[in-house]
C-alpha cells in the first residue's frame, strides 16, 4: 500500500486506493486494541506484586524494564544510529548544510551516494509515513516535517550512543530482588522476565498499526484534496481531511455533499478545541470496581493486574504548590539536563522543534516517537509511570517528569530550564 502513489492514479483508482487505505485503518485500529489487555496483564502483575511485597515504589520496580521495549526510543532506531555512523565515517556534518532549508537538505543526504543514501532511504521508507504526534489524518505524517526527520539525524550524528547499560539495571534488579521474601523470589524472577518480555507490545501496537496506517490514509486525502482544489472545489487542499470518508468519495465523484462552509466549521472547532474541553466521563460517572474478595480467584488476578497497570497511566493528584518559575511533577527518569523549552501544543508546533530541546506538552503517545531521538527532556501535564512518555524516557535515559497538571501553562516557549528528573522539578532559569 505504501509503494502506491497516488498521483499516479485515475479518479476511480484514488476512491478504490482511498478505499482501501480507510478499511486498512480500521483493520489497525482492530489490531492495536486487540493488544491492549495483553500488553498490561504481565507488567501489572509484575509491578502490583513486587511493591506488595518489597515496599519498593513502583518507579523503582519499573525501572527494571529499562531495555526491554526497543521501540520506544524511537521508531527505526538502530537505522538512525547506522546512518549516523556512516555520516561521521564520510566526515559529514550538519555544519555543511547551514543555511538550507530542511527540505532541501533532506534531498541532498537521500541523494548522497552509496551506503549512506541506501542507508537515508531506509530509514525514510519505515519512518517517513508514521504520524508524528498522533492518531487522525488531521495530523501530518513524518515526510511533511521534513525538519524533524533533518534533526533526527544530525541529533543522532551530534550525540553520544544511547544509554544502554544495563548494568545499572542488573545491579538494581539484584538489589530489589533482596528486598522480596525469599519465598516469593523465584517468582519475583519469572514475573519480571514475563514483563520484559511483553512489554514492548505497549509502544508497537501504535507504532507498527494505525500511526502509520493513519499516515498512508492522510497521503491519499490529501492528493483527492489537490484534485478538488483545482476544480475548485475546496480552498485548500488539507479541508478535505475534515470530511467523512463518504463525504470525501462523494466529492470526488462530482455529488452533492458535504458544503465548504461546514468542513471550515469543522476545522474551527478542531483547531480551538483542546483535550482540556474534553469531560471526565462520557455520560454518568461509571461505577467503582467490583472489590477483589468478590471475584472468582482466576478474574480477582487478572483484575488486580489490570487495576495495577492502569493505576499507574496517570497520577490523580492535584498540582502541587511550588515556588515562583518552579514546577513540580511526578519524577519518572532520573537525571538533570538544561535546555530550551519549547512547548508542544498541536501537531503543527512540532515544526519548531530542535535538537536538544526540552519538550513541554500536555501528553505523548507512541506517535511522537518519531521526534524522541532529537529531544534533552520531557516533561508533561499528565500522566504516570506506565505513561507513554514515563516508558521513553526510561528508555532514552532522559530526565522526565509526568503529571506536573500545569506546566505547558506556566513554562514560557523558549524559556531556559533546568529538568530535574530526581526531585521531579523544572525551574524557569531565563
């Protein structure tokens, strides 16, 4: 389906392509969802156990999957840290291409001969058609940002290898495991192999179904929307991504439909309307959980695994009262690092996102993976450790706080900061 351009197709191959790409997301949807109680039962058995028995926090006991969920520091990883070495082999630096603009640097290093522009084809071919920041064909697939995939490869090329020593986590393993009874070590042990082993399905089920298959959809509304733009149909191309997938074949076809009035109605409301608008609860508050002595012995584990898991996506605290430029959070990754702040809150502020910068948003999901090679922190308004964002940076080894309820409102965009992944701080330093 990737290998398909839609520019080259008729007007009854785009619908038949478009089609096909709409029904492939919904497969995809189908396929991630049907992972989701998999991919948390093994991680929240392992975490709900371990700090009953040892007293240990649950981010001490999650540090133990650090290296377990390659994708999740970023998709196409290992291809990003080849073409980084084939650059620095060929002398090649970002300092070469000063002054051009992204999209024209990205051509040059893709038509670089050899190794390194098999190598940039590559890496374009997985990455270039995942979503960026989330789920919907509102939102841009990676190859019309072409200064995020720019940076990713030159952070690459600038940084140091990925911290991947796990001999700090083999040394915290054995320390955690001695603080477990000795009768339950032996299953303490095979409760953190089960979590390791599954706990990559987390991040893939985004990452390797809809982000992509979100991003071939958004390719193919878009060239129909060039099409209805030029027979003047639509002002501009990207309104069609506004419309229901039958309003969109209805246009294509010369019906009547869906008016440009209300597809710039609905790009308002899109475009003013944040998650912030969004209610607690769709309709009645739900019920509180059967208690566990009521359910049969089999359901009570699977319960207390999934309420384990689950616990631990977000923190229900409220924010905490901090000093002035100070914001306070849920510290998920260790580690202090100073950079620029530059606050995320749409898919179109990722464009501004440079090497080295501390991103600030109000949440992450598997979709921002694509930009996590290029970033020095993380910090964010909601969340927890089992969060998207608490599992990359333990990943990345980065300084990361979650559930700070206010930081992308209290944090100026390109404010200097000091992230303190310990304490679970960032301070406004300029």
């Amino acid at each position: 389906m990737q290998a398909i351009n839609p520019e080259s197709l008729d007007n009854e191959g785009l619908i038949q392509h478009m089609t096909d790409c709409y029904q492939n997301v919904a497969e995809m949807l189908y396929r991630h969802h049907i992972f989701t109680i998999p991919s948390v039962i093994p991680v929240g058995l392992y975490v709900g156990n371990v700090c009953q028995w040892s007293g240990a926090s649950p981010g001490e006991a999650l540090y133990l999957l650090k290296g377990s969920s390659p994708v999740s520091r970023g998709l196409a990883a290992a291809e990003l840290e080849q073409i980084a070495l084939l650059l620095q082999q060929a002398g090649i630096d970002a300092d070469q291409f000063r002054g051009m603009p992204p999209v024209d640097v990205l051509q040059a290093l893709r038509s670089l001969s050899g190794n390194i522009g098999e190598a940039i084809e590559n890496y374009l071919h997985i990455v270039g058609m995942q979503l960026i920041s989330g789920y919907d064909i509102t939102e841009r697939y990676a190859l019309e940002v072409p200064e995020i995939l720019v940076a990713n490869i030159f952070s690459a090329l600038a940084s140091n290898a990925i911290d991947e020593n796990q001999n700090s986590v083999a040394e915290a393993r054995r320390a955690l495991r001695l603080k477990i009874p000795s009768e339950h070590r032996d299953e303490f042990d095979t409760l953190l192999d089960e979590a390791r082993l599954i706990n990559r399905l987390r991040d893939e089920r985004g990452a390797y179904n809809e982000a992509r298959a979100f991003g071939l959809s958004r390719r193919a509304v878009l060239e129909a929307g060039k099409r209805l733009q030029a027979q003047g149909h639509l002002p501009q191309a990207d309104a069609l991504v506004h419309a229901s997938h039958e309003e969109m074949l209805a246009l294509l076809r010369g019906q009547s439909g869906v008016s440009i009035a209300e597809l710039q109605e609905r790009e308002n409301w899109y475009n003013n309307t944040t998650t912030d608008d969004v209610p607690p609860f769709l309709g009645p508050p739900p019920e509180p959980p059967l208690p566990l002595e009521a359910l049969p012995e089999d359901a009570r584990i699977g319960e207390a695994a999934i309420g384990a898991a689950f616990g631990n996506l977000s923190d229900p605290s409220t924010a905490a009262a901090t000093p002035d430029q100070v914001v306070k959070g849920f510290a998920v990754s260790t580690g202090i690092y100073e950079g620029t702040a530059r606050l995320i809150q749409s898919p179109a502020d990722f464009q501004r996102l440079q090497a080295g910068d501390v991103l600030i948003t109000k949440n992450t999901s598997a979709a921002f993976n694509v930009v996590m090679p290029m970033l020095g922190a993380l910090v964010t308004d909601r969340g927890g450790q089992l969060s998207h964002a608490a599992i990359v940076a333990r990943e990345y080894g980065i300084p990361a706080l979650v559930s700070t309820r206010n930081a992308t409102r209290i944090i100026p965009d390109g404010a200097r900061v000091r992230v303190d992944g310990t304490s679970g701080t960032v301070e406004v330093l300029s």
